[in-house]
C-alpha cells in the first residue's frame, strides 16, 4: 500500500531534539513517517521494516517498547524481535534490554544470557563498571531508559538465575539492580523486588514473598505496569491458597480487579481474565459449585486476549475440578490432558505439576498403574528428602501408597506434616491431616483417626474448606460422623455432612477405569480370589495349571497397583468387580 505525502514537520527517531524535517516519501517509509505522526508506532514500524530501513524500524521499536511491555503484547513483540538483524540490535544496547524482557515475557530463555553478555561486554569498563555515557558507535533513542540498563541487566541475570534454581545468586543479583537503579527507576525496582519474592517462594519462605510481592504491586502500578501487577496478585492468592487463608486469597483477586477496572473501566485489561479463574478455584474448595462456574464462564466471555499467558492452563486445571466435583470423571481428564498439552510456565516455581493433578484425578479413577507409573516416572519414593518445590507431588505419593494399603504411607504423611506446619503452609496441613486420618482409619485405629480429623477440622473451619473433606468419600463420611459426638465445631462438621450427602456417587466402571483392562481369564480368576478357595484349588476349578493362574494373579495385581490377594480383592470390591460383593 502506498502512503500518502506527508508535508507536516516529524520528529525523527536518533536525531537531536528539535531536529525536525519536512520529508515528502512516498511508498512504505512515507506511510511510516505518517503513522508515527499519528500515533501509530506499530504500524510505523510494520511500513518502516517493509521499506527495508531497519535502522528507522529499530528507533521506533525503542520508543515504542515501554508501552509495548505494559500492556502485555507479547506476540506483537515476539515479532519484532524476529524482525531486525542481530547487528542493529547489537548497536543499541536499550533495545537490546527491551528484546530481552520481550523474551522472557513468554519465558524463551534461550539466547537471553548471549543478549546480555553482549550489552555488558558495550557498556561495561575495564574495571567492571558501567559506563554512565555510551561509547562511540551505539544508538541511544532513549536516554532516560539508558540510565536504567545496568540494573535492568543485573535484573535478567537475577531472573537466569531462578530458572536454574541458584536462589542465592536471585537474591544476589536483584539486590544488586536494585542498587544500580535510578531514582526514577521505579519499574525496574519492582521487577527486582518481584525476583526477589520468587526466590523467597521457591525456597518456601511463603511469608516473605508475600511481602515482597506486595511492595512489587505498589511499584508496578505507580508506573501503570497494571497487567504485571494483576500477573502478581495470581501469585498473591496462590500463595494465600497454599498458606490456607482462603478468605486473603479471595481479597488479593478482589482487590486486583477493583484496580482493573479502576485503571481501564471501559476496556478489560490483560489479566482481568486470571483473577476470575482464581476466584473459581476458592470457591470450588469452599463448595460453591455454581458461583465457581460463573466465575469460569466470565473467563471465557473475556477470552483468551484478556488473559496471561499461563490462563489457558489454569482455567483447564480449575474446570477440570469443577468436573470432578460434579461427577465427571472423563470429562475432567481430557481437560487435564488438555491442560498438559498447553501449559506455559513463568517465572513462578511449579508447586502443582499438571501431571501430578492428573495422577489425583487417576487415582479418583481407580486407575492405580497409571497413577504408579506416574511416581515412577518422577523418581519419587517414601524415603525421598523432602522439599516445598516437590511438596505437591510427595503428598500425591502418598495417595498412591494409602490407595495402594502400603505401610509406606503414614511415615511420608508425618514428615510432610511436619515440613508444612513448619513451613506455616496451612493449605497443606490441611490435606495431610485427613490423609492421615484415613491411614489411621485404614488400620482401624479409629483414636488417632478421629483426633487426626479434629485436627484438621479446627484448622480447616475458619476459611470454609469442604472438598478437602468430601472428596475422600465415604470413608471421611463415617470419620466425620464420629468426630461429631466430641467436635469442638458441631456446627461445621454438619455443614460438611451435608455436602457429602450431595456428591455424585462416582462408580468406576471397572474395565474402562483401568489403564490395563484386566483379560477375561483374569476376571475369572479375580472372582475365585474372593472366595475361600486356595491356589491349586482356584486352578483346578479353572482347569489350568497352578502355575497359569499364579500368571494371572501376578497380571492382576499389576493392573491393581496392589501387592496381595487381599488388597486384590478390596481394590475390586471398590471397582465394583465382584458382583454382590460391593465395597461401601
């Protein structure tokens, strides 16, 4: 397209100021000269790398980034940075920092340390300090931001740092920006001090990346970052989750979209959609199945341009409990699978794996192999050093090993116990007190089960919790009526009594709840395991050799995840594959 004659003075990118001209370009570079003279820096740009000049591309590009970063348009800057050779940006050193944030918006990590040694071999002197002026033959449009490279740099390098989990140096390096930058510095303050926050949580200092975090906020929004400032108030309520305060977790995403709409309050702004699924994920814990769906529904309403991102993700995770919840087993895994297939990191640590989600939800489905396989696969055991980056998985391990009547269990729920109450993350103790109680339950210490649930009950009453408890069946059912004739909160346990009269009884359909459905021959052989009928005598009645049917009960206990006939013969009962021999 051919632009129009432009006869009004502009301003030219890397010239001095008042340095204006009179250009009359026709063609793509006329049609640049125009748009930027009218505000529009992208389509500027666009003209300007179309008309070859990428020098002038890279000016506007410059100028334009700040604004560009704010609103979070990651894939528009994506392509500037595929744009423009690697010689032009090497010239100028602020682009060069703004190319590296445009990358580790979407977390591509692969050439940013390159980008930065490159900036700092320019700008630094022989004695390691940073040159205050740039030498000859760099471009500098934006002499403001210049003043904020070394600290933006010492930034990114804190950033490099949290990827490979070196948390001394994250700290290290973000003091260090926050040292070097500006007094009109205030976003790269913040940036820093959000760095700083994520080592703290990645170490399981929860409280202190709360308060890092918090001061972050103030920073971003006081320079209009407000969509990176939404992006923290996601880790605020995970954070709040984890800690067990419901009710803080349900303020952080209150609060977040009251500044949205403060900020824009005609036009959604990028993160809006994020604080909607969070809110759904409190309210699914707390039981409020519908205004959760309401919640899921604006998500999607707003779509996915409205979101970060790590949304599509986290919406799939949060609808797949909704599912769960709601009886829909299958559904809940393709969402699950789905989930897997889009999942975006940032920097946040990865405390809930989507992998470890669905080896619950296999487990729900009584789909033990799946669910061992998955340990496995992540090299977990009972006797593994413990750790908040793995805390998730741990205790998911230990579904698996209650689910699968192995002793191993109760001593991996001890010592999670412990490392969560010391670690103050009250979410967690939560679940590991009920777990507990059904292992004690399992080996009919009905004492320590009963306490082990009043324990999580006095925890769990003043933020409304009630899927951690309903969700384990009929077994927490008979644990909370128990509890009841001695609760200090008789009130609550009704509550919760009631919400499992209302949950979907989920039978799993036997052959299609299994990964491996067993065989014919081995059903067989699975309902003679039932009876009082010894091996030789199972074989005969079958009439195969004892050592064929030691194969097929060998297939079977495989398939079950189990490692006796007698926990065979449980786990069928519970898999409804025994006729008239139900397990309750």
């Amino acid at each position: 397209m051919v632009g129009p004659l432009l006869d009004t003075k502009t301003h030219v990118p890397g010239r001095q100021p008042g340095a204006l001209v009179r250009p009359r370009l026709a063609g793509r570079l006329g049609a640049s000269a125009w748009c930027e003279a009218d505000g529009d820096p992208s389509a500027a740009i666009s003209h300007a790398l179309a008309g070859g000049d990428t020098g002038r591309a890279a000016d506007l590009m410059e100028l334009a980034m700040p604004a560009m970063q704010r609103d979070r348009r990651e894939p528009e800057l994506g392509r500037w940075v595929q744009s423009l050779p690697d010689e032009v940006v090497r010239e100028r050193p602020v682009l060069g920092v703004a190319f590296v944030g445009a990358l580790a918006q979407v977390s591509d990590f692969a050439s940013i340390d390159e980008r930065l040694s490159g900036i700092e071999r320019c700008l630094r002197a022989d004695d390691g300090s940073w040159l205050e002026q740039p030498p000859p033959g760099l471009v500098v449009v934006d002499e403001a931001a210049y003043r904020t490279v070394p600290a933006a740099v010492e930034m990114y390098r804190a950033a490099l740092a949290l990827r490979q989990g070196d948390l001394a140096g994250t700290i290290a390096r973000a003091r260090r920006a926050l040292s070097l930058a500006p007094p009109d510095g205030d976003l790269v303050r913040a940036a820093a001090g959000a760095l700083a926050g994520l080592a703290s949580w990645t170490a399981g200092d929860l409280a202190g990346a709360h308060a890092a975090y918090t001061e972050s906020i103030a920073g971003l929004e006081s320079v209009g970052f407000v969509a990176d400032a939404l992006g923290c108030c996601i880790a605020l309520g995970d954070l709040r989750i984890t800690q067990g305060r419901l009710g803080d977790a349900v303020g952080a995403y209150e609060q977040a979209l009251d500044l949205a709409v403060r900020t824009s309050p005609d036009e959604p702004l990028r993160g809006t959609a994020d604080m909607h699924v969070g809110l759904a994920g409190v309210l699914l814990e707390q039981n409020d199945l519908a205004a959760a769906a309401e919640h899921l529904a604006v998500n999607e309403h707003l779509g996915a341009h409205n979101g970060l991102p790590q949304n599509p993700y986290r919406w799939r995770v949060v609808t797949a409990r909704l599912r769960e919840a709601g009886g829909d087993l299958d559904g809940a895994l393709v969402l699950l699978d789905e989930a897997d297939r889009v999942y975006e990191g940032d920097y946040s640590p990865n405390v809930r794996p989507v992998p470890a989600v669905r080896a619950r939800l296999r487990l729900r489905r009584g789909e033990l192999s799946a669910a061992a396989d998955w340990a496995r696969q992540q090299g977990l055991s009972a006797a593994d050093e413990l750790s908040y980056l793995r805390e998730y998985e741990h205790v998911t391990l230990a579904r698996l090993l209650l689910a699968m009547r192995d002793d191993a269990a109760v001593g991996l729920l001890e010592r999670l116990l412990t490392a969560a109450e010391d670690g103050e993350r009250g979410g967690t103790v939560i679940e590991l007190l009920v777990l507990l109680a059904l292992a004690h339950d399992s080996r009919a210490d009905a004492v320590a089960a009963v306490a082990a649930v009043d324990r999580a009950l006095a925890v769990a009453q003043p933020e409304g919790y009630v899927r951690v408890f309903v969700d384990e069946g009929p077994p927490m059912t008979a644990l909370l009526r128990a509890s009841l004739r001695q609760s200090a909160v008789p009130g609550y346990v009704r509550h919760l009594l009631a919400a499992t009269a209302a949950v979907p009884v989920q039978h799993p359909s036997g052959r299609t709840a299994l990964v491996d459905p067993l065989s014919q021959r081995e059903l067989d052989v699975l309902r003679l395991l039932g009876t009082d009928l010894g091996g030789p005598e199972i074989a005969r009645e079958l009439s195969v050799s004892l050592n064929t049917m030691r194969t097929h009960t060998k297939s079977i206990y495989a398939k079950f995840g189990v490692t006796s006939r007698r926990a065979a013969v449980r786990r069928a009962q519970e898999l409804d594959l025994l006729p008239g021999q139900r397990g309750s």
